[in-house]
C-alpha cells in the first residue's frame, strides 16, 4: 500500500528568508510540528521542526534583558539560519514499510513527499498509524482480532478459511506470526458479534483457538 493514499497533499511550506516568528505562528496556529522549507519552484531546501524553534528562543531561565536581546535577534533571524538541510523524503510511490522503516531509522515524526525534486506532499507517523489501522481493520464493524496456535500443520490455513466461508463467517485478514519464544500463532480478523459461536467452530475443527 502506497504512502500516497495517506499523505498529507499540497501542505503547508516556509521560504528560506522566512523570519522565525512566522514560521513559528505557522506551526502554532495550524497545529503542526514540521515545516518544509521550499524555493519558488517548490524545490526541497530542508525542513523546520518546533523543536528547532524551541531550541532558537530564549530559555525563562535569562535575565528580562537577556531574553529582550535574544527576541530582538530572533526577528532577524531566517528560517535557512536553523533548518535542517541533510533530510530525507520518501516519494508518492514509497510503502507504508518504506515509510515506517525510514521514520523509525531517522527518529522522525515525520517526512516530506517528493517528486522530482518537488515537495507534494508530507507524511508523519500520525498517517502511518492512519494507514495501519485501516490496513488491519481495527475499528471497523463488529471487528474482533482472533489468535490461534500454529502447529505447523500443513493446509492449516486452508482449513480455517474453509470453514469460515462454509459458515458464513465475514473476515477480512489472516495473518501467519512467527514466534520463536511463545509459540507461532496465526492472526484471524473477523466481523462478527458471535465470537464465542466462533471459537466454539473452531474448536470442534480441531483448531486451537489461543486465548
């Protein structure tokens, strides 16, 4: 599944001459926490954190002049004075693995969508949980996540999904989980109130319902 699908489009972007107090009303008002730096032609130039804007104003613990002095340099100061220019983006194209490998390697919360070159978009690791929860059903309907012990029997799957289709059992996911120290398990995503009708099914089968 595609980042594109989940990313924010056209998004909110600062100019390298932009002054600090802008860019940080930016942030505020509109509840962001990154802020891609852009040129006239919407070409990637770095990117603009709240922490880095924390990190450029002047700690309560200055004297009043202090903190008068350090505001006064800050009006003055641009957003190319602090950005981060060594970034990296992904691409419309990108994966949510993609996207939750390089987030998690970088220690992001997020990262800007390129094309060519060109800002088109921002994904953060609020759209990753996004994506993840439609990717595996949480919330919807009736939605219950079941395990069940993996023997290693072979046709295992097979005979679970027959049985479900036989009795008319919705389920939209089914995944094999290998664990090496509390046993294997496989991971059914089922729409139904009847659980227990459920389990009770899959008991009779010969299946092992791990609860």
């Amino acid at each position: 599944m595609y980042i594109s699908r989940f990313m924010a489009k056209e998004p909110l972007t600062a100019t390298a001459d932009m002054k600090l107090p802008e860019a940080r009303r930016l942030l505020n008002e509109n509840r962001f926490r990154h802020l891609p730096v852009v040129d006239g032609q919407g070409q990637m130039l770095g990117m603009i954190t709240d922490r880095d804007l924390r990190s450029a104003y002047p700690s309560s613990v200055l004297s009043e002049g202090e903190r008068i002095a350090a505001y006064e340099r800050i009006k003055n100061t641009t957003v190319a004075d602090i950005m981060s220019v060594d970034c990296v983006g992904l691409t419309p194209q990108s994966t949510l693995d993609d996207a939750l490998l390089l987030l998690d390697r970088m220690k992001v919360g997020a990262l800007p969508v390129l094309d060519e070159g060109q800002v088109v978009g921002i994904f953060s690791s609020r759209d990753l949980l996004t994506a993840y929860k439609e990717l595996f059903g949480v919330g919807e309907k009736g939605s219950v996540l079941l395990g069940i012990e993996d023997d290693g029997e072979k046709g295992l799957l097979t005979r679970i999904v027959n049985l479900l289709e036989q009795h008319d059992i919705p389920f939209t996911r089914l995944l094999r989980f290998r664990d090496v120290e509390n046993g294997d398990r496989i991971y059914l995503r089922l729409n139904t109130y009847k659980i227990a009708s459920v389990i009770n099914l899959l008991r009779e089968a010969g299946i092992r319902p791990a609860l």
